[in-house]
C-alpha cells in the first residue's frame, strides 16, 4: 500500500523544469520505471507518477503511453502529463 506502490517513471532532475512548464515527458528523458508489470508497460492506460531520481517524492502523475515498454528504441512521448507541482490543478489541492 502506499504511494510507494504505485507505477512511478524516474527522471533526471533537469527534465522537471520543461515538465512543470507544460510539456510531456518524452521517452528519451525516461530514466527507470518502479513497480511496473510488464502488463503496465505495454498498456496505454496505465497511470503513473513522475519523480526525480533518488527523490521519494513525486512532482507529477500523467498516463504512460510508452506501449512497447521502456528500453523500446522508438523516440516520443512517453507519459502525457495531467498534472504537476505547482499547476493550477496542484494548488486548488492545497
């Protein structure tokens, strides 16, 4: 249970800055993914959560849309963002 068991997707830490400025998170700023089946993976309906590597904390959830799983060659979106920190969904939480 927990936050720490849903599907997360690990980011470097410049990839943040384009994500809480609107932009998807595209397959070649993907680093690892965390507690993701193999059926996750290759499914296009999958939520997950976006954190910086070695950052417990997640700073967006988006849908995983990486359909053939993360060591695919094939370049492009990988997570269409719904919402990050500090996005006006995020602050009506607050």
């Amino acid at each position: 249970g927990g936050i720490a068991s849903y599907p997360s997707v690990l980011v470097p830490p410049n990839v943040s800055t384009y994500l809480c400025r609107g932009a998807n998170l595209m397959r070649a700023g993907m680093i690892q993914t965390l507690n993701m089946s193999s059926s996750q993976e290759s499914s296009s309906k999958t939520m997950v959560m976006v954190q910086i590597q070695n950052n417990p904390q997640p700073f967006a959830v988006g849908r995983w849309i990486s359909s053939k799983g993360l060591n695919d060659p094939e370049k492009g979106v990988g997570v269409e963002i719904w919402t990050c920190y500090g996005d006006d969904l995020w602050r009506q939480q607050q």
